[in-house]
C-alpha cells in the first residue's frame, strides 16, 4: 500500500498553490532541489505522474486525487497542532475557497470578515463563475465553495444559503433609445436585439433572462441577436450598464439605490432573476471549515433573500 508522507503532500500542494517549483522552494525555505526530490518520490509511490511541469505547474487527473489528500491532511494536522497548542503562532495552511464575483462583491467578503482572528486562518480566494465552481471542488484545488449547483460533490456536503435576486435594468438614455415602449411593458424581440452586458463568455445569465420573457409572450425562442459587452468585474459591469453600454442583471442590493434615484430603470419589475445559492465545503472534520461554515450561513442570511 502506497504511504504518503505529510511533507512530500505539502510540498506537492505548495507547488500547485504557487505555480512552480522555485516559488514553493521559497515558500517551504527549501531548495529547488529538494521539492523536485520530493515530488519525484511521491510519484515513485503511486507509480503515477501527479504533475504537468508546465507554467503554471497543473495536476495530472491522478494529481487530483492526492491534491485532494494533501489539502485534508494538512488541515488535519493544522486543526490538531491548533488544539494540542503546537502551531508556535504560525498560520495555518490557507483555506482555499471558490466563490462567484458577485457574492464576492456583495456579500462573502464581509462573511470573511468577520471569522475570528482567534482561528489563525489565511484565505485563498478563486473566483468563478457559480454554475462552474464545482469543478475546483472536485479537483481537489479548493475545499469549499459558493455554487449554484445543489447536488453535492463526492466528498463534500451542502446547504442552502439563500437566493441572490437579479434585476434587469438599464440607462435611462439606453431605455429611451432601444425600450421606447416600455411603459406598456417589455418586449422580447427588443430585448433581444439591444446591446447586452454580460460579466465573461460563462455568463448565460443575461441570455436565459431573455428567453424567459420570450416565452412568457407564448413565442418560439429565435437565436440570440444583440452585440454584447465583456466586462468581468463586478463593480465595473454595473458601471458600464450605468453609462449605458447596455442592459443586463445586476443584484438587487447594488442597483436598488441607483433604481430609486433614476439613475437606472428596472425592465421588468414583475418579473426578477433569481438565482438558489449554495455552500458546498469538504466532509473532512476540521474546527476552521466548521467556523468558516457557520460565518458564511450567517452572514449569507443577511444579504439573500431565504426562500
């Protein structure tokens, strides 16, 4: 049976965490040398390739697997060092998490914000987007995440957060010009062929807002035909709709001030975007993902709307 050594998977998630071998040397107070050695002997152990030696250095689909083991023990040996008082003051590993850009802007980093001090914690923040962000749970890269997707990961479990709401909206000016018959109500086909912001190429948001209200006017779905804008921060995206690049859904807690001062209009106000959010984080027993946990439920509940 194959035995893995804590300081061989530290190393090995080090390498991953910072991108290279010499960056991990650095950051381990080891040479170069030493964390190829280690590597090379923990793949003679599993009789695997664990690491594409690229730039940045990536997990082979085997290296999942011990990312994955790497990233358990060594919050197992954190937790135990903590309560055996043996961490010498020394943070523990980072808890890598995955969370989409609005949440972040909205409401995670106040959750972050308030874990306590007392827990000796670092954070590694990834940002994806929330239909997508399990993929870095079942890689192994990070061990808790804000997701769309409810169906748990193997190996982790998940709860319910609540519902973020979206609302479309636009620039006055842009209404005037692509909406003239918005008082009347919205329609689908122009809708369609006005100018779209979208936050990247995985935003389907704005798209699946658009088919909804298609078919709620009981007709067939055409292909999408409006230009869009790529703008991938979240401040920056309801900056570009405010200067009326384009229409799009912005969290009803970033908008409705703009919405009440009539810097912006609501398209739709009958008809939000509502999207489930959950927390998904590994079953692995850890008294930091347990506080991390119950930081987030809590503050969460401040923030989405609780179905």
């Amino acid at each position: 049976m194959s035995q893995f050594p804590s300081e061989q998977l530290l190393t090995f998630a080090t390498v991953l965490s910072e991108g290279t071998l010499e960056a991990a040397a650095r950051m381990l107070h080891i040479t170069p040398s030493a964390v190829s050695q280690r590597l090379k002997a923990l793949e003679q152990s599993t009789g695997r390739v664990l690491l594409q030696r690229s730039n940045p250095a990536l997990a082979t689909e085997a290296g999942e697997v011990v990312l994955r083991l790497a990233r358990q023990v060594g919050q197992l040996e954190a937790d135990a060092g903590k309560e055996l008082g043996l961490d010498g003051g020394q943070p523990q590993l980072a808890l890598p998490i995955v969370v989409n850009a609005d949440s972040l802007a909205v409401w995670f980093l106040k959750a972050l914000a308030q874990v306590p001090g007392s827990l000796n914690v670092t954070f590694d923040l990834h940002r994806d987007d929330e239909q997508h962000s399990t993929s870095l749970l079942r890689s192994g890269t990070v061990m808790a995440a804000v997701t769309a997707t409810p169906e748990p990961v193997q190996g982790c479990r998940v709860e319910s957060l609540g519902i973020m709401r979206y609302l479309p909206v636009a620039a006055p000016t842009f209404v005037e010009r692509w909406f003239p018959g918005l008082p009347m109500g919205l329609d689908g086909a122009a809708l369609n062929a006005a100018p779209t912001v979208d936050f990247d190429r995985k935003d389907t948001y704005q798209w699946a807002f658009v088919q909804s209200v298609i078919n709620t006017e009981g007709r067939p779905v055409p292909e999408r035909k409006g230009p869009r804008h790529y703008v991938p921060a979240s401040q920056d995206f309801g900056d570009a709709i405010r200067l009326g690049l384009g229409w799009g859904l912005i969290p009803e807690v970033q908008c409705g001030p703009d919405i009440a001062d009539g810097r912006l209009i609501e398209l739709a106000p009958e008809q939000p975007f509502d999207v489930p959010l959950y927390w998904q984080r590994w079953r692995t027993a850890s008294s930091a993902l347990d506080t991390l946990s119950e930081t987030v439920r809590r503050v969460s509940a401040q923030y989405l709307r609780q179905s």
